[in-house]
C-alpha cells in the first residue's frame, strides 16, 4: 500500500484521475496533465518516472480503497454480511465513477490488478458467506454485482441493489433444473462463410485480426488497407474515419457473437430447453466462441474506453434479445436481472479470454447454474 499523496503528488494524481475518467490513458500525456494541473514537466518527473508510473499509482490507491470498503461493510450474520456486501460495492462505483472508469482501463492495460480486485472481491465474499468463496461462486456472485454496480455508475442504468441482494440469496430461476446434455452437448455449428468477400469485409477481416492483436492506438489505417491488399483510398470509400471503422468493426463482433449462439442454442436431441438450461447453453457458446476468437473480447473492451457509445450499443443489443424472451428473466426486476445475466457472461469471458481458459469451464458453468438456481441459500441458512 502506497503512503497518501500529499501537494503537488495529490495535485498530479488528481489532475490525472480527471483526465483519463474523461478521455483514456492513450491519448492523455504528461504535458497534457501538467497544463491541466498548472505544472511544468519537470515538476512531474520530481514525483514520477513516466506516464504509466503514474497510472499505475492510480490503480494501487483504487485497490487500496476498495478493500476498505469491502473490509468495512460489516454485518451481524450471514445474510446482513452478504447484504452489506453488496452495498459496499454497488455505492463504491456509485461514489467514485471516475475512479472505476479509470480503473476499468486499468484492469484491461494491466492485467495484474484485475486479478488482485479479484482476490479482494473472493476474501469479501467468503467472509460474508463464513467460508472460502469457490471459483463458480465468485463468478456467479461477483459477475453479476460488479457488472451491476459498473453499469449503474457509468451508464445510468437502473439497478435495483435490493434485488441483487434477493438473486444472491435466492437465486434467479427457483425451482429449475437443467439436462448437462442440453447445455453441453451436440456439436458448434460455425457461422457462415464468404467465399469471396469484397473490400469492405476484407478491411474489416484485417483491421480485426490487427486491432485484437495490438490494439486500437497501435494500429494505423495504413497497416489495415496492407493486411487487406487495398489502397488507404479504399478504406476512406467505405469509412469516414478511423473510429467509424472501429465502430463498425463493434458491430460485427457483437453480430458474429449474437449469431453463433442463436445458432447453436438448440442441440440436436434437445429441441425444447428450459430458460435456465438456454441461459447455460448461451455461457458455454460463449466460451466456446472466444476459445477460437479471443480477439473479439480484446476489441470490444478496449473500445470501452474509445467508443463508449459503440459499447453500449453492443451491450443494448444483448439486453433487446433478452427483453424479447418470452419466458422473461428470473424472479427479480427485469433490468437487473438482465444485466446480473450479461455481468456473469461478461467476467466468464475476461476469466477465458485475459487470463487463458478457465480451467474446468464446464464445471465453472455447472456450478452457476446451481446457484442460478437456489443462490446461497444453503449456506446462509
């Protein structure tokens, strides 16, 4: 743990905050700081090394901060600890939105304090649960809440915290069971295939495998006309802009994703499944999609941070598909439940794409299941 910043660091560090929330780490530089902080540069360098110094500085004081509150949420008994749990985190992102928008680029650029909010998040739920939290356990909980609690502060979404304490306790869909046979069996169909593509999906097929291999900002138009055999005026015929093109390139990952599961919901042998074993099926198409496309999930979350309208768009696709299931989604306000939904697919995807396949995903994906199914009933009495 870092000693608090006191003067010029604090006016650094705060200035820097203020920047990176608004804008992101790639564009934002140390002059740009220092003008905004009324400082020279070389006053920066008395405190800092260089930029991502600095950066990291920011993650170690988020980390630091969130632990406190979690440590801090307290509680009498099992339930009022889960409770308070919850709280903790949802009023964190709720307090400190710059903070998390900071630390969201963060997790993605330094992978290290994902897996450190990680830990904290683990200790926190097993001391609310009085023992150990499990793999699928955190996944199923902590998905769901930090999703939850990001997008409520971020995008304004409507989060009912009540209600996802109730998911926690009592699960989404009481009463259900699921067939492993219809959520794992019967083979992946892959999505279709152009025979011969024309320019435009030959910019996009380029610019995919280039921006998922080296990023947004290391990535220059002239190298995705290259990787795709066309002139730079042939990418400007089909795209205003370079962020046009990324924004489109959005599009289509989430279409592609969106597609290959619609395809493959239904396995053979199994024409009618249940919400809970389609919810099941969905995760584990999931993985299977990034086990043969990881680019996909390294695309749309760096595009959190440059598009972020992009990315919501992407995300209310997912919710409109949701909202038009007939058979609703569990036993808790819509909204919520939707987005507890998408937040345990959205850290299942970080766990397989950011930090190599979890081990065992099937069993990952059975044990949400049960606790989609009965929460932590049993162990909270």
């Amino acid at each position: 743990m870092n000693p608090p910043a006191s003067g010029t660091e604090a006016r650094l560090i705060g200035t820097a905050i203020e920047l990176f929330a608004r804008k992101w780490y790639g564009v934002v530089s140390v002059a740009e700081i220092c003008r905004a902080a009324g400082l020279s540069n070389g006053v920066f360098y008395r405190y800092f090394p260089n930029k991502e110094a600095l950066f990291r500085r920011i993650l170690v004081r988020v980390l630091d901060m969130i632990r406190q509150a979690v440590e801090g949420a307290g509680g009498t008994g099992p339930e009022d600890r889960l409770r308070r749990f919850v709280e903790a985190i949802v009023e964190f992102s709720r307090d400190h939105p710059d903070l998390i928008s900071v630390f969201r680029e963060g997790q993605y650029r330094f992978f290290e304090y994902e897996r450190q909010l990680v830990a904290i998040y683990q200790r926190g739920l097993g001391n609310a649960l009085g023992r150990d939290a499990r793999a699928g356990e955190y996944l199923f909980a902590l998905g769901g809440v930090r999703f939850c609690a990001v997008r409520r502060a971020l995008h304004g979404v409507e989060i009912s915290t009540e209600d996802l304490h109730r998911i926690l306790r009592r699960g989404l869909f009481p009463g259900a069971s699921f067939d492993a046979g219809a959520v794992f069996g019967g083979p992946a169909q892959p999505l279709p295939v152009t025979l011969e593509e024309g320019a435009r999906e030959r910019l996009i097929a380029s610019g995919r495998r280039l921006i998922g291999e080296k990023g947004y900002f290391a990535t220059n138009i002239h190298e995705i006309t290259g990787g795709a055999g066309l002139s730079v005026g042939a990418f400007y015929t089909y795209f205003a802009s370079k962020d046009a093109f990324y924004a489109e390139l959005i599009r289509v990952v989430g279409h592609e994703v969106r597609s290959f599961i619609a395809r493959n919901l239904a396995p053979a042998g199994f024409p009618l499944l249940n919400r809970l074993e389609r919810e099941l099926r969905g995760l584990w198409l999931w993985l299977i999609y990034l086990s043969r496309d990881r680019n996909c999930y390294a695309i749309v979350r760096e595009a959190e941070f440059v598009l972020p309208a992009a990315v919501r768009d992407y995300y209310g696709a997912f919710v409109e598909g949701y909202r038009k299931n007939p058979e609703g989604n569990g036993d808790a306000d819509p909204t919520t439940a939707i987005e507890f939904l998408l937040g345990i697919a959205h850290y299942l995807g970080i766990e397989a794409a950011f930090d190599g396949a979890p081990g065992n995903a099937r069993a990952l994906v059975e044990a949400i299941g049960g606790h989609l199914v009965r929460g932590f009933a049993d162990p909270l009495g």
